[in-house]
C-alpha cells in the first residue's frame, strides 16, 4: 500500500460520488490537516475468530 495507491482510491471515491465522495473528502481533509495517515492490513485469525490489524506505515 503506497502513497500513490491511497491517492488513486481516494480519485476513485470522488469519481463514484455519494457518500463514498463523501468519505473520500473526509479522509483527504484528514491527510492534508495532519500531513500524514496510517497504513493498517486487517484480518481475520480463522482458527480464534480474532480481528488482526497491522500496522504497515513506514514499510513502503
């Protein structure tokens, strides 16, 4: 997950429209107020059903 990529999902929101425009220009105003965002890969342990988040940033 690069930067690029988060930038072509995010154009991709605003071409949608709705509520997904919506929330893509929430997230961007995010990104440009705090110059920054955290890469997160989630998952799901099959064996426990536990919820596995990862912290990616900084691995690009």
């Amino acid at each position: 997950m690069t930067n690029d990529w988060i930038d072509d999902v995010l154009v991709r929101m605003d071409l949608q429209g709705g509520n997904l425009q919506n929330l893509g220009n929430e997230i961007q105003d995010f990104i440009d107020a705090q110059n920054t965002i955290t890469q997160l890969v989630s998952g799901v342990n099959k064996n426990t059903g536990e919820l596995v988040i990862i912290n990616i940033t900084g691995f690009n």
